[in-house]
C-alpha cells in the first residue's frame, strides 16, 4: 500500500479492517471532502478504535493515500477487465476514460481522491497497454513500454484536467468534455504511436 501505511495488513482480518477503514474513510470524503476527514472521524464512522487507525495508518494524509492506492488498483482491475479481447489503442483510449468516468460517479471517495499521482496511472497504463496494441502496420515493430511511459504521462495529464473540467460543470461529467477528452487523446496517441 505504500509509504503512507505504517504496516501492511497480513491476517485476512486485518485486510478486511484496514479495507472497512478505507470504506468510512470513502464515505466521509464523498459527505464532506477532504476536510471533513479525520482519523477520529474514520475510527467514529468505520466502528472501530482509533488506536486502529494508527496501527495501519500515520494520519489522515495516510488513509487518502492508501485509499488513491486502492483506486489505482481497482481502476486497473477493471479496465484489465474490460480490455479483455480488445486490441487497437482508440478503442482503449475510449474505454479508459469510460472506466474513469463510471468510477467517478459510482465508487465512494472517488470522486475527491482517485489516484496517488498520474505518474504512477501512465506507468501502470504503459504496462497493462503495450502488452495488448496491436501494430496497425504488420512490419511495424512491438511497442516498447519504456517508450510508452512519457507519452502515457502527457495523455493522462490531459486526460486529468480535461475530465475535472467536466466534473467541475456537471456532477455526472459533462458528456462534450468527456467526449472531447477522447478525441484529443486518440488524436495525439495516434500522433505519437504511428512514429
């Protein structure tokens, strides 16, 4: 889970407390934001004591890491999911951002913290995505990850402020922003993967 957590969970039973933590944790940053996270706050709405907290967790900057942590991985499961069978990058691209946009309106806290940093999600991506393009040019070589981490940064970064754009004008996203979202992103990846 990262540097933020003091000790990670090992017992099926300490997963399934550090995962209820992270629920209430979830829970309250949807109720009020950030600010209205606290450990006391998590301990009170998770039922448990907040000795708890501070076993797994250094503070409350802790728990939202940990929670980012979460996302990234759960976000990665799901598109891994959903990717299944599909092999050309625009079709990625679009249902990347479909995954992004779903969690965003369905899955608790998401929606104040989703992921640690985008360094962390275009690496990730980089990974999960060259194992899966298929060259569009049959003589055109495999894509190579480490070349994929920049331009998966850029696009993501994009991506991240064009989509907080549309979740700042609707709170369901705005569907022009979302949908432009896709069409810059396969616009430049186009641009930067037929090279």
């Amino acid at each position: 889970m990262g540097s933020s957590v003091r000790r990670n969970p090992v017992q099926q039973r300490s997963v399934d407390r550090v995962n209820q933590m992270l629920d209430a944790a979830a829970a309250l940053l949807d109720e009020g934001g950030y600010d209205a996270l606290s450990t006391r706050a998590v301990a009170a709405r998770a039922e448990v004591p907040v000795g708890s907290i501070y076993r797994f967790f250094r503070d409350k900057r802790g728990l939202a890491d940990a929670l980012a942590q979460r996302n990234l991985e759960r976000f990665l499961a799901r598109i891994e999911r959903r990717l299944a069978g599909v092999a050309h990058w625009p079709d990625m691209a679009d249902l990347i951002v479909d995954e992004y946009v779903e969690m965003k309106r369905t899955v608790p806290g998401f929606a104040v913290v989703d992921f640690s940093e985008n360094r962390a999600v275009a690496e990730s991506l980089a990974d999960h995505l060259a194992r899966r393009i298929a060259p569009a040019d049959p003589d055109h070589r495999p894509v190579d990850t480490a070349g994929l981490h920049r331009p998966l940064l850029v696009a993501v970064e994009a991506a991240d402020a064009l989509l907080k754009l549309a979740f700042r004008e609707s709170p369901d996203g705005a569907p022009g922003y979302i949908a432009e979202t896709k069409q810059l992103l396969r616009a430049y990846l186009e641009h930067v993967l037929s090279r």
